[in-house]
C-alpha cells in the first residue's frame, strides 16, 4: 500500500507507473483505492462508477476496470456532505459527523472488493488517500492505516519534495502513527525531485537516522504526468498560454466541477489553448468557444456562476457570435430551467437556465450510467464515452440533436447552430470527431494526434522512468511477491 505524507505527493500516478512496470514483467496486477474522494469519475462496462484514477490505472495494468477496484467513492456535493458510492452505485447522502457512524460497514465492504480482486491477482497496488497521520480527525482512517491494519499489508510512505518540507513530512508522519501502524511503514519514496539527486543525500542520511526506513527510491518530476487524467479538481490548472495558438477554449471552472478530464484531448492538441478559469477571474472575451463542464450539484453551480458574473460573460460571448458548447450539467445550465422538486440536489428547488437552449430539465432520483456510442450528425464522424447523470432534458431544440448515439437521439442545437449540449462524456477522446469540431471552430490541419495510444505511450514511459529510479525489486520483495 502506498500512503502519503499529504494529497497530490503522486500516489496515483506512482501506482500506474507500478502497475504498467510489474504487468511488463508478467505480473497480474491489480489498482486498488479503498476510498477515493473526487468527482472525476468513470463508468464502468456493466453500468457502475469508480473514480478515473483507479481506471487509469487499471489501463496501466492492462486489465477492464471494476467496481472492486474503488469501492466506495465520495463525491463532494457541498462543503460538509458528500455522495456516497459503494460498489458502483449511490448508497447515501452523509455529512462528515455521519460519515463516522459508517465508518465499520464501509470498512467490510472494501475488504469484500479487495478478497474477490485478490483471487485472480499476484500483486494489488493500494492507494492510501491523503495522510495517516491526521490526528485531528475523528473515527477510523479505513482509507489508510485502518485499510492497512484490516488487510494486513505492508506500507510504503510516499513524500513529495517539491512543495517543500520533505523531511519534516516524513519525519513527522512517522512521529504521529501509533507504534504498530508506524510498523507498518517498510520504507519511503521521495517523489518529484527536480535538480541532481546528489544534492539529497543529506536529507536521505538525515530521514533515515530519525525513522530507520529505507529509502527505496527518490524520482524526478515526470513531465508528462500532465499528459494523464487528473485525479482530483484541485490540480485544475489554466493549461495553456493562448500565445501562437489559434484556437482558445475557455472553460468556467465550477466549485463542483466534475469529469474535468473531458478537456485533456482538446489540452493535448499543438493549436489549441484551454483556458480553465477560475473564479473570480471573467471568462476570456476572445475565445473561440466556451465549454460548460459537468458539475455535481448542478443548481449550486448555476447559482454560483451568477454569482461571479460568468453567466453575462457567457451571453456577451453569444451576442458576439461565439459558440457555446455544454456537457452534462453544462448542457442543464444551458436550458430555460432546471427543476428539482424531488430536492435531489439539497433543498427542493427551481431555477432560470442561462436560456441558450430551448429545453427544460427536471432532476430526478435515477441516475443513468452507461457506456455510448455513435455519430455526430454534422460531421458523420463516429463518437464514443459514457453518461452519468441525473435528470432528463426536454424541448424544442432537441429535435435537432447534437448526436445520432445507438440507443437513440441526445442533446440539443440551438436554432443558430452556435449553442451545443448534451449528456455524453468523453467525446473529444475520438480523433476524427475532435477534429471536425475543431475546425468548425477555424480552418486547421489535423495535427495527427492519436490520443488514446499516447496515453499508453506516456504510461509506457512512466513505467521506464520509475524502473530507472525506484527500487522494484525490493518493493515486490516487500509486498510478498516471488
């Protein structure tokens, strides 16, 4: 199991570089993430949710992602309370006081997923969430040290010595554990180094005389991690300058922004700049197109962009002849209204759309999961992702429907052609559709990029990388494997 001294020190992408390097050397490995808390998710083939992350990985690893391999995830909806999400589908709603008291029967479920992912594995990469040592929390940490200790397996610490404070990080994480947990720890990986390796060894000499572990292997930034989905919406980062490039892309940055990752086919495009704006900064007046992306709680958002002035800079973009583009909640905001009676969201409610679309949206308890696939009736190119969401869309403009999918028509086109929506995520994976929306945007030449058999590339190279650099052999001695 792999923890760290604190979120983003690269669990993640360090269980994916693990899981490609050990399945190269024909090891059956699987990713395994007790609890994950992101609204970056991705359905699975039989209709169920696990966070991106843990099916990234398990593409690195060369087998179809499951339900075990994330067995319950939580998707912030506000401040205080989340989603929960056990094997695949909504268990609950839970505030973090509540949380607690779920504590032991979520603990029982992840052991089920992780038997049954044994039964056909030789090594499972564990992916800790956040730190063990956050003493301040009340309850059992099952994402960590409570995983560990009920599964019995070995843990590797992992710190990151980028934002700084390396060795106090692991210094101190070890000083905070009880005893049998800080025996659990069977060494440490110092993570994104930048500059000569040399230069730490007296931080290596110093972590070691106050902790005793092992250092088992201190790697340099990996620069193309940027080129992978994102786990979390705090990595969420402006991707681009617009500079040269002829094609920007702006997209408002919800608090509940969800499967963000739809954009990293278009950031990985040479011609393209996106912008991921974040309040209270006013969306781009010179951008091509504006996406709205999925969001988690859909009337929040929608009030929030009012809020920050975003829906004026939308309309403004609009009446300048610019194209307006929304995914899943996006495509919601983008209609006359959004109703939720039922008060799936919080508080039963109902609230204007930005008036975009001519459709109406009611929420509802049933959330659709599924895989799709089709066409796009503009350019007759194929299209492929998946739905999640809640609520069903309806009105005027969708009978001119943005896709052709097999299970029927989705999405809606305005009457002027500029303003686009639909439920479908993922698209801008398929190279030839991105393509011909592009350059409906403006004239280009395809670039020539192959995303889905780049991102194997990346992940091939993150496996050379940390078999360059960490000590692999001795981190499968660790995990018992022969």
């Amino acid at each position: 199991m792999l923890q760290g001294t604190g979120s983003e020190v690269g669990k993640s992408l360090l269980v994916a570089g693990l899981g490609r390097a050990c399945a190269r050397r024909g090891l059956r490995v699987r990713p395994f993430k007790p609890q994950n808390m992101s609204n970056n998710a991705a359905v699975t083939p039989d209709g169920s949710e696990i966070g991106r992350a843990q099916a990234m990985q398990a593409r690195a690893c060369g087998v179809p992602f499951g339900v075990d391999m994330n067995p319950v995830l939580l998707k912030p909806q506000t401040d205080l309370g989340a989603q929960i999400i056990v094997h695949g589908r909504i268990w609950r709603n839970a505030g973090a006081g509540e949380y607690q008291a779920l504590e032991g029967e979520l603990l029982r479920k992840m052991l089920e997923s992780f038997a049954r992912l044994g039964s056909g594995a030789d090594l499972i990469l564990i992916e800790g969430a956040g730190s063990p040592a956050e003493i301040n929390l009340p309850g059992a940490d099952i994402a960590n040290m409570g995983f560990a200790d009920a599964a019995d397996v070995p843990v590797i610490l992992v710190g990151d010595i980028e934002r700084g404070g390396v060795i106090a990080s692991i210094v101190g994480t070890l000083a905070l554990l009880a005893p049998a947990h800080g025996a659990r720890l069977k060494g440490y990986i110092v993570n994104k180094f930048h500059g000569d390796p040399r230069l730490f060894d007296g931080g290596l000499r110093a972590i070691g005389e106050r902790t005793g572990l092992e250092c088992l292997g201190v790697v340099p930034y990996f620069t193309d991690a940027r080129r992978l989905p994102a786990e979390d919406a705090v990595t969420v980062e402006a991707q681009q300058p617009a500079g040269n490039r002829p094609i920007r892309i702006a997209v408002p940055v919800f608090p509940r922004i969800a499967n963000f990752d739809d954009f990293d086919p278009l950031i990985a495009e040479p011609d393209v700049a996106v912008d991921m704006v974040k309040a209270p900064t006013a969306l781009p007046g010179d951008a091509d197109l504006i996406v709205l992306p999925g969001s988690k709680a859909t009337l929040a958002d929608l009030a929030f962009m009012r809020e920050v002035g975003w829906d004026v800079d939308i309309v403004a973009h609009w009446r300048r002849g610019g194209a307006v583009l929304g995914i899943c909640g996006g495509y919601q905001m983008l209609g006359q209204r959004i109703g939720d009676p039922d008060g799936i969201e919080g508080m039963p409610a109902n609230a204007p759309g930005l008036g975009l679309l001519d459709v109406e949206t009611e929420l509802s308890a049933g959330k659709t999961l599924t895989e799709v696939a089709g066409t796009e009736p503009a350019s007759g190119e194929p299209v492929a992702g998946y739905e999640m969401h809640i609520g069903r869309t309806t009105g005027p403009d969708t009978r001119r429907p943005m896709l052709d999918l097999e299970t029927g028509a989705e999405g809606a086109i305005s009457a002027d052609g500029r303003v686009r929506g639909c439920y479908v995520h993922g698209l801008f994976a398929k190279d030839p559709f991105r393509h011909a929306f592009l350059s409906r945007l403006k004239a280009r030449r395809a670039s020539g990029l192959a995303y889905e058999e780049e991102l194997d590339q990346v992940l091939d190279g993150l496996a050379d990388h940390l078999e360059a650099h960490l000590e692999v052999d001795r981190i499968l001695e660790v995990a018992g494997v022969r």
